[in-house]
C-alpha cells in the first residue's frame, strides 16, 4: 500500500468567512463550510487529503503559505483582497516549489478595474476564476494534474 501523498493546502483570504451572506450576486450562496466539504469530497476522489484554512490576517496567511512550501503537496489559494495588495505574499509564494493555483469565485476581470491586477497571479502555474465554488474543485484539479505531471 502507497502511502498517501501530502495533502494539498487551500488557503482562503479575508472576508471569505463571510461568504454565503456577504454580496451572494457576486460570491454564491455558498458558505465557506459547503466550500471545505466540496473540497475534502474531491481531494478525497483524487487520492490527496487536504488542509483548509481561511484568515483575515495577511501574516497569518503567508506563515499558511510557509507551511505548504514544507507540510503539504501543492497550494490552492483565494487571497481574496490581497491577491491586488500584497507584495509580501508574493514575495513567499515565489519561493514555493510546489504547484500553485489560484482561485477566485468571481470573475475580476469583469469587475472593478483595481481588481484585474493579482500579485499572486504572478506566481500562480494557473488561475481559476469566475465559477463560484466549482472553481475550488477545478483548482484542486489542476493542482493534482500538475503533481502527475511531476512523478
């Protein structure tokens, strides 16, 4: 019996704690629970647990996004508002050598135009957007092809 792989990080940044009741027009209906149970369920099919995490603390995610460069097997990140503000998180997530896919449930080029430009987007191997909650489980997804493609 293989043992299993390390389990794949998805972070989530600031205020999608609120997510089901914060601009459901924009971000679903969908809470931030229903999203981690979609998640586990499709890690699970595709052979990887996972460690899901949401905060609204900038530091508190970069020392997450740390951990996944040492504990965990590739990242899914949502960085929410700092994917348009943080060079900090940019600076850690260039050093990863792990797989990394961002996630948006909105679409941002079609929003505010601020919202077009992504640090992360800078560091990502691909970006999904725009799908609402399905995107976390297309991430995971792409994060499991790219780990293929590296045995």
């Amino acid at each position: 019996m293989e043992p299993m792989p390390k389990p794949i990080y998805v972070l989530n940044g600031p205020n999608l704690n609120l997510l089901g009741t914060r601009q459901p027009e924009i971000y679903g209906k969908e809470t931030l629970s229903d999203v981690e149970a979609l998640c586990e369920s499709k890690a699970n099919s595709l052979g990887y647990g996972i460690v899901f995490r949401q905060s609204n603390s900038e530091g508190e995610l970069i020392n997450w996004v740390q951990e996944s460069a040492r504990e965990g097997s590739a990242l899914v990140i949502n960085a929410a508002a700092y994917s348009h503000t943080s060079i900090a998180l940019y600076d850690v997530l260039v050093t990863l050598n792990i797989p990394v896919i961002e996630v948006h449930l909105s679409n941002l080029h079609a929003r505010e135009t601020f919202r077009a430009k992504s640090y992360v987007s800078l560091t990502a191997n691909g970006v999904i957007m725009g799908l609402g909650a399905a995107g976390y489980t297309l991430s995971l997804e792409a994060a499991a092809c790219l780990l293929k493609k590296q045995l």
